[in-house]
C-alpha cells in the first residue's frame, strides 16, 4: 500500500490534489499537512513513498526548502513533487539543487499533467533497491535513472526534469547507436511527437552546456532520431 503526504496550506488545492491522486490510484493512502511543524512531525514519524509540496506555506515564503532538508537529512530518499505557485523558470533548478524530483507551476499544468507526472514519480521510486548499480560510468557522464538529481558530468550536477532525464539515460544506454524517434516516444507521458523530443533534447543540451559550453555530445540524426556520441570527452 502506497503512502502519500500532500503538503499544501490552500485547503482547496490540498483537497484538488487529493482527489487527482486517488483517482489515479485506488487504494492509496493520502495525508494532509497544511503547516509546516506539523508536516515536518510527520516526516520524522513516516517513512512516505512520495511527498507533494508547496514551497510557501502560511507566511513562510521557504517552508517548504526546510521540509526537503528534513526528508534529505532523514536519508530515505523519499521522491518530492513540488507543486508551487512561484515561476519554474527561477524555481526549477533550486528545487532540482535540493533532490526535488520534479517542479510543477500553478495554474500551468492540467489533472493529466500532475497524474503523468505523480504516476511516473511513484513507478520510478517502487523500482528503487538499495544497492542496485547505476547505469554504466564513464569519464564524463555518470547517472542513476531511478534517483532525480544524480547525473553528473564531469563531476558537477546537471539539472534536468524527469521526462528529460528518461531520455538522457535512454540516449546513454545506447550511447554510440542512433536511437529513433519511436524508441524515445516510449518513454515520454505525453506528447509523443517529434517536436516535442526535440524540445526535451534542447532542454538536455543546454544543460550541459551550462556546465561544458563545448558539449556536442547528442548528434542529431537527421530523420531517424539522436545518438551520444561521447565526442565531448574526445575533445577535451
């Protein structure tokens, strides 16, 4: 039995929340926080599979920052959704700084959205084991795909959302192959288009290039898909 904390002040959107996570998943069992002493209580108690949380709680405009470091400290690894009102644009690469897994805006995701994501979040985190190796390491790129926030290249954190991850780790698993259009369509939620894959190459891209201005690691593969080439590493 899945176990599930909503971390929400606004009782309405707690109780919305709620109400998309059971009907994406019978049987779940769902808690409500709407402060921050009392959710920080319930994190120290609950050992939860997956916590949903705003980052503004009451007047604290950083709650919920402080409720990641205790789940971080308590080294569970329990999967965090941030579900906030503040702009991705500013937020997202914070809250990936923290180990979130994923940074949802108000009023700019649908019920489909969140239950994709929520669902993907869940299924990830149930295939977790302790112990279980990472993906093949190399010089330049390392990555666990069942832990948001790992990939590392050259030593230092890439900040990248799930759907985007998926496909970096699909891309590395096959790295010196092209891989299609088709093979990437199936591990995307929705937007299964190659517009869309190509958004989410861009997104990886300028990820790295963050890091590395010098990355040219993905190759497109005109018509038939994308390939990791490891030609970074080649020009070091």
């Amino acid at each position: 039995m899945f176990q599930v904390a909503i971390i929400e002040d606004d009782p309405p959107t707690s109780h919305q929340l709620k109400q998309w996570i059971l009907s994406a998943k019978p049987g779940i069992t769902v808690e409500q926080w709407f402060s921050r002493d009392d959710a920080e209580a319930a994190i120290a108690r609950e050992d939860y599979d997956l916590v949903v949380l705003d980052i503004e709680l009451g007047r604290e405009r950083h709650a919920g920052v402080a409720i990641i470091n205790a789940i971080n400290k308590s080294a569970r690894g329990t999967p965090v959704l941030v579900v906030s009102a503040m702009p991705a644009t500013i937020y997202r690469s914070i809250m990936k700084a923290l180990d979130a897994w994923d940074y949802l805006q108000k009023t700019t995701f649908s019920e489909a959205d969140f239950t994709d994501t929520f669902l993907e979040i869940l299924r990830t985190a149930g295939d977790r084991s302790p112990g279980k190796p990472c993906l093949p390491v190399g010089e330049e790129l390392s990555l666990d795909p069942l832990r948001q926030g790992a990939p590392r290249w050259r030593g230092q954190r890439v900040n990248l959302p799930l759907t985007a991850q998926r496909i970096l780790a699909t891309l590395y698993e096959k790295r010196g192959q092209v891989v299609s259009y088709d093979e990437l369509f199936q591990v995307v939620k929705s937007g299964r288009n190659r517009d869309n894959i190509r958004k989410h190459i861009s997104t990886i891209r300028d990820a790295f290039r963050e890091l590395d201005e010098a990355f040219d690691g993905i190759e497109n593969i005109p018509m038939r898909g994308f390939r990791w080439s490891d030609r970074s590493a080649r020009h070091q």
